[in-house]
C-alpha cells in the first residue's frame, strides 16, 4: 500500500518533468520527444508561465473545490487526450475527433471542449471505482457542436 508520502513524492516527480522541460525550453536547450509536447500544451497555456518557474511549485497544493484549477491536471489532461487520439483509444476517438474538428476550428478550443469530456468520464469512472466507460466519452464528444 502506497503511504501519502510516497504519493507526495510521485506527484512532485511528475509535475517537476513539467517544470524541467519548461525550463529547458526557456533556456534553449534541446527538448526530448516527451519535453516538446509538455513545453507544446505549455506554450498555449500563458497563465502558467510565470508559475512553472516559481520556486517550490511542484510542492505546492492546488484546490479545485476552491475556484481554482490545478495546472499540472489541466496541462495533463490536454497531454492524455494527445495520446488518445493518437494511440485511437477507446477506438474510434481519433475518427470522432476528426470529425469535431471540421467544426471546431480552434486546435486547442477543440482540445478543451473533448478535455470536458474526458474529465467528466474520469471524474465518474473515480467516483465509481472502476474504469473510464470509453463509449460514454465518444457518446460525450459526439454530442459537442
């Protein structure tokens, strides 16, 4: 069983490879594959700028339940659902997003409105205890104008 300290240290490792690749970017330094798709959804993503190179930023707690949103969920959210759509998991998404995106022109509107989707079958798949329901996130997109 994983204790919250070992959790604590899985976060932090995780969000300071967001930090690491934003800061090899703005240094100019050369990005690993993984690197140039964080500093990617990064770049779109201004309001985080400033924060990512704040000191103690992968320590710090962020409340959504308070109004605010977490960046590394967000940011993480828009990397997942590039590798869904990439890897056609659940089969089927990359058609669907094909599709959305004849109509929603915007490449990061587009990645924010399936992003809602995505969330909302996360959200119950936890709240449940099992796992996402793909066809529920393609019947969720589907249904975006």
């Amino acid at each position: 069983m994983t204790n919250e300290s070992e959790l604590h240290d899985q976060r932090r490792g995780l969000r300071d490879v967001y930090v690491r690749a934003w800061r090899k970017h703005l240094e100019g330094r050369p990005l690993e594959p993984l690197e140039a798709i964080l500093v990617d959804v990064i770049g779109h993503h201004p309001e985080y700028h400033g924060l990512l190179v704040e000191e103690g930023v992968s320590d710090r707690d962020f409340h959504e339940d308070t109004g605010g949103t977490n960046p590394f969920v967000h940011l993480g959210l828009h990397v997942a659902l590039r590798e869904q759509v990439a890897a056609d998991r659940p089969p089927g998404m990359r058609d669907v997003y094909a599709a959305l995106a004849t109509r929603i022109t915007d490449p990061h509107a587009l990645e924010h409105a399936v992003m809602d989707c995505l969330a909302a079958v996360l959200w119950e798949a936890q709240s449940r205890g099992g796992p996402p329901d793909e066809a529920q996130l393609l019947e969720c997109m589907r249904g975006l104008a």
